[in-house]
C-alpha cells in the first residue's frame, strides 16, 4: 500500500492492472467419444483461437491433466476473460465447457 496510488485510484488515473484468470477446460455435450480429438468438429478452430491467444500474449501458461485442460490468461478484467473464451467456436458449440476463475498468486515465479 502507498498514499501516492491512493491518489492516483480516487482520481481515476491510476492504470488498470492485468489480472490472472485460470480457465479450466472439460468435455462438452457434442464430444464425440468414438472419434480422437484431432476428428473432432471444432477442435481445429479451438487451437486456433488458442494459437492467437498465445501469439497476443495473453496466454501465460497451459496443459493438460487427464480429460481437463487448463490455461492462465492475462486480461485487464473479467470480463475480457469471458469474451475471449466464450467466443471460441468449440465452446460455443459444447465440444468443451470452460470455468474461469480469478487466479491471484501469491509465491515469485513464472507467472507474473
């Protein structure tokens, strides 16, 4: 805390942060369990989309662990998290269902 960014935050001139938002991937309705993921419909445009994310930068880190993936986006807010993730094709088509979450951390490390 400092009294200098309190003066900046009442006047309004203070810069908006980016913030961390971990989005956690699982399957969808429409995922066909008969067919591998590179056959599925959508799953073509859904690395894509994530391909631009990591090209802009605002993906800061992701994998996968089991049938779920993950990835830490750095946006200005939440609802730039959500607009960027809900309008990805395979979301909006239920290949995947998507959960974001506020993600603060609280140890030094990769993730800034």
């Amino acid at each position: 805390f400092s009294w200098s960014s309190l003066a900046f935050a009442q006047d309004g001139n203070m810069p908006n942060p980016a913030k961390n938002f971990i989005v956690v991937y699982s399957l969808g309705s429409s995922w066909d369990k008969d067919k591998p993921a590179h056959e599925q419909k959508y799953f073509n445009e859904h690395s894509a989309h994530l391909s631009a994310l990591r090209k802009s930068r605002q993906i800061e880190l992701g994998g996968r662990y089991g049938e779920l993936g993950m990835i830490i986006l750095k946006v200005k807010d939440e609802a730039e998290a959500e607009s960027l993730i809900m309008n990805d094709v395979a979301i909006k088509n239920k290949l995947f269902k998507a959960e974001i979450r506020e993600f603060n951390t609280f140890y030094k490390g990769c993730v800034k």
